[in-house]
C-alpha cells in the first residue's frame, strides 16, 4: 500500500513536470506526427515490392511508428535520474526509507502514460490518413498496450544505466547505440519475409519485434490471439526483469558513493 | 549521557587510492550539537553519507539513534533526517509539493500529511512561496526548505552537511539562528559539518576537527582553545630562509611549537605580545627579513593548525586544487 503510494507520487512528480513545460508537451506530442508523415513518405514504395501483403502503406507502418517511438521516447528516462543525482534529490530520496522499487517504478509508469499518450496521437493521424484498424477498438488498446510494455521495459533499462553511469554522455551513447540496430532488426519498417534470413532469425529474440508483431496483429489485421498473447508475455516478463535490474542498481549506485 | 551517534574505526577508501575514511571514531550525546571541523576533502561529507546509510564503510561500525547502520539501515532511515550539502529539493516542483513527496517517502500521509506540510511551511517562512517552483527561491529560501523537508517526519537525529555554504552573510545567520533553536527548543541531536571555524564555534557544543579521514582533536571549543595555552605567531618570509629562521626562533625563550610551512613560519607563546621585539630580533641577528609578523589570540584556526601541523586556509585550497 506504502509502496503502491509511493510510486504514484514519483509518478505525479513526472507528470507535473510533463504539464508545466508546454513547450515540452508540444514537442513530445508532435514528435510522433511527425514521424508518421516523414516515414510514411520514405516507405510509401515498399507496398510495391514483389512479395508485399501488408495491405496499404499506412497500415503496415503504424505499428512500426508507434513501437519505434515507444523506445525512443522511453530509452531517455533515466535522463531524469541523472538530473536527480546531480542535483542532490537523488541523495536525499535514498536518505529516506523509501521503497527503491517505487522510484523505479514511478518514472517508468510516467514513461509509459506518455508513451501511450503519444501512440493515441498517432493511431488517430493515421486513422485520418486512411488507415484501416482491423482489430478495431480492442485492437487498437491492445496495441497501446504493448507499446506502453515496451516503453517501460526500456525506462527501466534507461534508469539503470543512469545509476550505473550517472553521466549524461554516457546514456546518450548507450541509447543511440541500441535504438536503430534494434528497431532495423524488427519488422518495424520491413515486412518479415522481405528480410535476410539472419535478420528474421535475430528478431525473434528482440523485444521490440514482439511489440510490433503483436501490435500489427492485434491492431490491423485479423488477431492471431496466440501470437499476441505470448508476445504481450513476453513482454510483460522482460519489462518485469528489467525493473528488477534497475531497483538493484541503487545499490550499485550507492556502493559507489 | 546517551550517545545519539556513535561511530567507530570507520574506514573507506575510493579507488584508485583516495583514504577518505582512515580510523574515524565520534560520540555524539543526545540533545547535542557535535561539529565535524575540517577543510575540503578531510571525510566530513563521507562520515555523514555513512553515518546516514547513503553508504557502507570498508571497516569500522556506527550506531545512530541506537540503530546499527550496518545491521538495520532502513531502521536508521526513519529515525534521522538528512540536509545534504546540494539542494535536494526537486526544483521543478513547488515547496509544497516537494514537502508532501518527502512525506509519503517517510509513510506520512493524508490529513497529518497536510496538516504538517502546512505548519512546516510557515514555520521555515515560506507559506508565501509555497506553491512557486523551488527553482524560484533565493539560496536562503532553498536551504530553509531543504531544513523543512529533513525535519518533517521528525527525526530523532539530523544531519546537517555544510548547511551555509554558498548563502550570503545574512542567510547564514538566519541558518544559524534556525540551528540552535532545534537544539535548544526541540532538544534534537545534530551533526553538523563546516568548514567554517567560526560556524563551528558559535553553535557546536562539542567538536572533532578532521584531517586525512580521522578526529585529530575533539572537545568543546573552549577547551580547545584553552588547550593552546597562548598565541600564535606567524612570521611570513623572504624567499627560502625558512631553515634559518627556524633555528632562529627554536633557541629562543619564551616561544615553542616553532614549525615551518612554505615561507610561513609558526611559533606559539604564551604572551605574544611581549615575544614579538624577541622574535624579530633574533630574526635579524641572524639577517632574516621578516615580510610581515602577525600575532592570532586562540581560535579555532590555531587548534587546527597545531593538530593538523597545517594552517586550514592552506589545507582547505590544497584539497580544491587536487578536486579541480
């Protein structure tokens, strides 16, 4: 119940910084707009290529958009933590009993509303550009479903590094590296079967394949209910994971104190 | 007396080679204010982050408000509060905010939650700006909210780690003000550390000055000073006629303690006054050229200098000189 509390305080704290910066709130909600119209433009050809079934061009990408942005979006909370540790807050929360797993867990529940605020933003942009949601309404919940798993399985993440590097440059490079390699080795962009073989194979293990796949079935085509349901475990267990790598960092972190 | 604080043999080391910790022991009795006297780097700030379970030490064991830091950390959590030498107070967010946050992570919640945010704030003078972002507030402002937040789930014991650094002269009264008012009216165990003697003097009951990570003098600030027994005299040279001067001085009556730092010279007697004419001729007789000659009545910076056998000033930019 403390622990429950505590988390949506930190959560709270995330929130009203989000709704106090307006200039923040534009850019994070125009980000993924933007995305949307720039990539469909980019990939509007890949319906052409021989061996294409993703339907329209837009109903192929949105899935893709919204998970890519989920790991974009998500990959720099520990951002957050970095301010904190600088700033001295960081110093007096770990002072305090406060449940470690709480500021942890408050961040990556802030990171998951906005990403879930976000893919709304782009579900409803596609939707004016003519995408069609198969899956209708429970189709379209489930995929913000995955995407806000994503997203928190990379905030934890992100928070972790923070602790551990607690440099700004050092999350910088660690988040660039992994964001691109792993959105490419998904079918995020590229339908499945117009991959190499090696990609098709590494995907199967990357998370962010699980969120797109599960995301596409369930929103635009016709649910495959066993796909979209151990994908979505999937999910859940490494969001759960790496939430309990990021709560053992603080220890880290104050080891090195 | 109760010991509110008790530490022992703390050790800690940074790699690569960095002792910031090396034999430190203190008792602090309850109700008081002990400070931890010291120049940049000497292990104040290192004690306090120990003592308050932000870290463990390599060796050694301490108890706080009867709790083993080692053994019960989150024990020792509940029962102290921490004003840290940065601003922990989130500055995005408003004083009351930060206060109720603070709360929540204490498990206070609720209408006790909201009655004591709203006292605290009035209290520490900030029911005006209490919904204004903490990054709005003067350094005065900040630091008083910071006091509010690490007294608002009534700690048994406080730390206050270099609480006026960075305030203006009129803040840092204020601040000391607030000090020993918890002392006197609330009866509160605090650990205070300065790197101001004059700090340490005006509200530390008791007081350890540190070097290289451990306690080389402890007691109250008069008997430090009356441990000296006389004043101090410091002769700045020319050029390197140390070694002369020193042999000058050290078969003079009179005076003792005669120590050399760079081209400073330090000598202690028991009536400054009456040994400077000596001290200046026997310097002359030996064709020294005395720069300047001061004489200091005890204080502080005397006690630190004979126990340190450095003077403070030089240790404290030393230490940033080695930081930057």
């Amino acid at each position: 119940m403390t622990a429950a509390r505590q988390t949506w305080q930190v959560t709270l704290r995330g929130l009203r910084v989000f709704v106090r910066q307006p200039a923040y709130v534009a850019l994070t909600l125009a980000q993924p707009l933007i995305w949307l119209l720039l990539f469909g433009a980019l990939f509007k050809a890949i319906t052409q290529i021989p061996g294409f079934h993703g339907g329209s061009y837009i109903d192929f990408l949105t899935p893709g958009i919204v998970v890519m942005l989920a790991v974009s979006s998500a990959g720099w909370t520990g951002m957050g933590f970095i301010d904190d540790i600088a700033g001295g807050v960081m110093d007096r929360e770990l002072a305090s009993p406060v449940w470690r797993g709480a500021l942890n867990a408050g961040s990556v529940i802030y990171a998951a509303l906005v990403v879930a605020l976000q893919t709304v933003l782009i579900v409803l942009l596609a939707l004016a550009l003519g995408a069609n949601y198969v899956g209708g309404v429970g189709g379209v919940l489930l995929l913000i479903l995955v995407a806000a798993l994503l997203a928190a399985a990379f905030a934890s993440l992100s928070n972790g590094v923070a602790l551990l590097a607690r440099q700004r440059e050092a999350l910088i490079g660690a988040v660039s590296f992994v964001i691109l390699p792993l959105t490419f080795l998904s079918s995020a962009l590229m339908q499945e079967s117009l991959v190499p073989g090696w990609i098709r194979t590494v995907a199967k293990f990357n998370p962010v394949n699980w969120a797109v796949v599960a995301g596409r079935s369930a929103a635009m085509q016709h649910i495959d209910w066993g796909l979209v349901a151990s994908r979505i475990g999937l999910l859940v267990a490494v969001a759960l994971l790496s939430a309990t790598l990021a709560t053992r960092a603080f220890a880290r972190y104050q080891r090195s104190l | 007396m109760t010991a509110a604080i008790s530490a022992s043999e703390l050790r800690k080391s940074y790699p690569p080679e960095v002792r910031a910790l090396d034999g430190l022991s203190i008792s602090v009795a309850e109700g008081t204010i002990f400070g931890l006297l010291g120049p940049n780097g000497a292990g104040k700030s290192t004690t306090v982050r120990v003592l308050a379970t932000l870290t463990r030490p390599d060796g050694g064991s301490a108890q706080v408000a009867g709790v083993d830091v080692l053994a019960d950390p989150v024990g020792v959590r509940r029962a102290i509060g921490v004003v840290g030498q940065k601003h922990g107070c989130a500055p995005e967010a408003t004083g009351r905010e930060n206060l109720v946050l603070q709360g929540e992570f204490y498990g206070i919640s609720g209408r006790e939650l909201r009655t004591r945010v709203a006292e605290s704030l009035e209290r520490f003078g900030l029911g005006d700006a209490a919904d204004r972002a903490a990054k709005t507030y003067s350094g005065g402002m900040q630091r008083r909210l910071d006091i509010a937040m690490g007294l608002l789930h009534r700690p048994q014991v406080l730390f206050l780690d270099e609480p006026t650094t960075g305030l203006d002269p009129e803040a840092r009264v204020e601040m000391w003000q607030e000090i020993e008012r918890l002392a006197q009216q609330e009866r509160m165990t605090i650990l205070l550390t300065t790197h101001y003697m004059e700090e340490a003097d005006r509200l530390a009951s008791r007081l350890a000055i540190v070097d290289r990570g451990r306690v080389v003098v402890e007691g109250t600030p008069g008997e430090l000073k009356s441990g000296l027994r006389g004043d101090t005299i410091h002769v700045e040279l020319d050029k390197a006629q140390g070694g002369e001067a020193r042999e000058a001085l050290a078969s003079l009556d009179g005076v003792e303690e005669v120590s050399l730092e760079g081209a400073t010279l330090h000598a202690r007697a028991i009536d400054g006054g009456a040994a400077i004419p000596a001290v200046l001729a026997a310097l002359d007789a030996r064709g020294v050229r005395a720069l300047s000659v001061t004489l200091a009545r005890p204080s502080l910076d005397e006690v630190y200098l004979r126990h340190a056998g450095r003077a403070f000033a030089r240790a404290d930019s030393e230490r940033e000189e080695v930081a930057a």
